[in-house]
C-alpha cells in the first residue's frame, strides 16, 4: 500500500513536471544572495560568463521579466563586474572543476542582458580563458546590437575577437522579418536601430566573413516557420537552434 501510494505520488509529481518549466531555482523557491558571475545552465563542464546586466532589448520572452536567474544561480547583479572580477571568477571556477577532474568543453560568453555591449573587453576575456584552457570552445551568445552603431562599419574588430580565440558567435535572431523581429525582440532604442533586423543579417554575414563558425538562435514563440528559419540558415551558412519557450 506504502509502495502504491509512494508510486501515485511520483506519478502525479512528474507529470506536473512534464508541464512545468526546469527552472529550479524559481520551482524551489529558492535563489541565493550571492550574485553569479560565472553560472552553469547545461552541465558541470559548460559555464556561462554573466559579464553585463545591460540590454537594449525587450524580448517577450526574456526570464528577466519574471526571474532571478536560471536554475539557483542568482544573475541580477548591483553593477556589471570589472574585468578582473571576470576573470577572477572564471578562474576559480575552473580550478574547482579541474579539481572534480572534469575538463571544461564550452564557455559562453553571455550576460543577463547584452554582453557586446562590453566590446572592449571581449578579447581580455577570451584571450584569458584560452590560455588557461585551450581546448575549450568559446561562444559568444548577442543579438549583434550595438556592433554597426557604435562598434565598427568593418569586420576588422570580428577579426581581432577572431584571433584572439573566439570560435562560435551565437546570434539570438528570433525572427525571419523586420515586423516579426521588432514585435519578438523589441529593440529599445528605436530611433537608432529602426533596421534591426537588417543589420542582424549584416551582422551574421560579417562573422562569416571574419571566420566564425555562425549558430543562429529561435525561440518558439507561437506559430514558427521552421522551412523559413532552415532555409535562412542554409543561405548564411549558418546552423540554427529553435529552442522551446521555457518559463
Ligand atoms: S536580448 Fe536577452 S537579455 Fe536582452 S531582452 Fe532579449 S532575452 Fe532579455
């Protein structure tokens, strides 16, 4: 009888679980004090790099509206840590790791919020984190903004991140049009950006040229044409991710 109702109970606790979001964090109520630099979302051998709270965007999806963090990592920072926070964070991260004996595969380069917006220090970064770990696969995850405004008008800074050590640019396109791309992503500062979407195939195109391997990401957000998003990726040479909405 024990074992029957020990069953049932599991029974319903999983399919709940089938309908709910993976957030922990949010599930178990619980989201610490201390603030993650550094955070893992997919494994212990894959760490993000929460280096930026800024974002120029207003995604309709984004778990910034309605969380802390992903998991129990707790991304709201004070302020955006300097680059010796960074690096100091990643360090002592991977020096757990290795202690554990696992080596670390993938290090994302991201933010809760925008991280090109920390252009200048992109190159510390990934410099840094090659040489303690060189054969780790350096992503990093943008929306591309503000890269043709205030960046450059050139592949030339692409090239640099290029040499430094970058391997993957992860674009976050979430649309196949400018109308769908300003009702999905929202970009904020309208006045400079009204040809978001335009620039972020310019964007894709410029990290090809430069020699990024190019993954393009999509959120499912109502009805998505998926031939659409294949066919783009196709002619940008370009992989693309269409992930769940997950809330
Ligand atoms: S770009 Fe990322 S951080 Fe910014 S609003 Fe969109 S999902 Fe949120």
């Amino acid at each position: 009888m024990k074992a029957a109702f020990q069953n049932n109970l599991l029974n319903i606790l999983n399919n709940q679980w089938q309908g709910m979001d993976m957030n922990f964090g949010r599930l178990q109520g619980y989201v610490p004090m201390e603030k993650n630099i550094v955070y893992f979302r997919r494994g212990n051998d894959e760490l993000s790099l929460n280096i930026t709270n800024a974002c120029p965007n207003a995604c309709v999806f984004c778990i910034r509206d309605y969380d802390l963090g992903w998991g129990v990592s707790n991304l709201y920072m004070d302020r955006d840590p300097d680059i010796k926070e960074i690096l100091g964070a990643f360090d002592q991260e991977a020096q757990w790791i290795s202690e554990e004996g696992t080596s670390i595969k993938r290090v994302k380069i991201c933010g809760y919020g925008e991280p090109i917006l920390r252009f200048n220090d992109l190159a510390s970064i990934v410099t840094h984190v090659k040489k303690k770990c060189p054969k780790t696969t350096i992503q990093l995850t943008t929306t591309r903004w503000p890269y043709f405004r205030f960046i450059s008008q050139d592949t030339a800074p692409l090239r640099e991140l290029k040499a430094a050590g970058l391997d993957i640019i992860y674009l976050s396109l979430h649309a196949l049009d400018e109308e769908q791309y300003k009702r999905l992503v929202r970009p904020g500062i309208t006045t400079y950006d009204t040809n978001a979407f335009s620039d972020s195939l310019r964007f894709a195109r410029a990290t090809r040229e430069a020699g990024f391997q190019l993954k393009l990401g999509f959120i499912r957000v109502g009805a998505v044409d998926e031939l659409g998003i294949k066919a783009l990726a196709a002619e940008l040479d370009a992989e693309y991710e269409l992930r769940e909405f997950e809330k």
